[in-house]
C-alpha cells in the first residue's frame, strides 16, 4: 500500500503573492504617514493605475484583509494588520541575517529581504527569531557571530513583531 505524502506549503500562512503584500504594506504605511489610505493615494505610492489597485483590492477584501468604509477610506482588518506585522517582522529578521551573518551587501540584503518575507511561516519566523536573538547573547557575540541589531532585548518574538512599522527596518541604536 502507498503512503500518501505529507504536502508542506511553501508560502505565507495566508498564501498571500508578492504583489498582494506590497498592496498592504502600502496601506499600512500610507495610514501611518496621512492617517488614511484611498485607492488614488495607493496608486501613487505603488506607482500603478487606479484601476489596477481597484482591482487588487477587491482580492484582499474578499479575503478579510482589507476593509473599506462608506467614505471609501481602507484600512487593514485585524487579520490584515496581523499579516504586515508578521511581514515586516519577516523582512527585517532576513535582512539583519542577510547584511550581518552572511555578510552580502545591504542593496541586496534588502532586495533579497522583500522577496522573501511573505514567503517565510509564521513558525519559521518564530524560531528563525530566536536564532537571530541567540546570536545577540553575549556569549555568542563574543565569537565570529555580530549583528547590527540587538534581537536579544526582546523576550519574545510578538514583542519584536509588534513593533514593526512602515516599510523600512529597525534601527541600529
């Protein structure tokens, strides 16, 4: 008898694309600069039609992602504020790793980094954040291991995670 194979999924939790990321991450980042997000304002940002952002919202409400009031002013829904903070968390993690412990440079790190941060589970994220937060110990800072950010003054990882804002990564103090 054959065993059926165990099928591991390879992308987000909520098997969000590259595109539809970029979508929240703008209006996150646009209601944190003006304090509100329209289609023409997201247009703008993203440098696309308005009928192109139109159309990609659609997708993200259907999915609860996105939530557009009477005055057509969106906004991120819970779940939708829950998956850019675990973005954003993602990418910063795999920058600092990039930049710091495999030593590329920090253009690439960064290209690299928004590449790869919708595809990263939200278990991977948890432990590759203890990893980074071990490295910042201070017996391990001692070896060959250093990073520009300091993960260990975290307890845990939602802790980091809640803070993460806009597009850009934490920085060095």
């Amino acid at each position: 008898m054959l065993e059926k194979k165990q099928s591991v999924q390879h992308t987000h939790d909520n098997d969000l694309t590259h595109s539809m990321v970029h979508y929240l991450l703008a209006i996150h980042k646009l209601k944190e600069s003006k304090g509100y997000a329209r289609v023409t304002d997201i247009a703008h940002e993203m440098g696309l039609t308005k009928g192109s952002v139109s159309t990609a919202l659609t997708n993200l409400k259907k999915r609860d992602l996105v939530i557009e009031d009477e005055s057509k002013f969106l906004s991120l829904s819970s779940s939708g504020h829950e998956a850019v903070h675990g973005i954003l968390s993602s990418r910063t993690l795999l920058y600092y790793f990039l930049k710091d412990i495999i030593g590329v440079n920090e253009e690439v790190a960064h290209k690299d980094s928004c590449l790869m941060e919708h595809l990263m589970s939200s278990e991977t994220r948890e432990k590759f954040f203890e990893f980074m937060k071990t490295i910042c110990s201070e017996n391990i800072k001692k070896s060959h291991f250093n990073t520009s950010y300091d993960f260990s003054q975290f307890e845990h990882q939602h802790d980091f995670e809640e803070i993460q804002k806009g597009d850009t990564y934490l920085k060095t103090e």
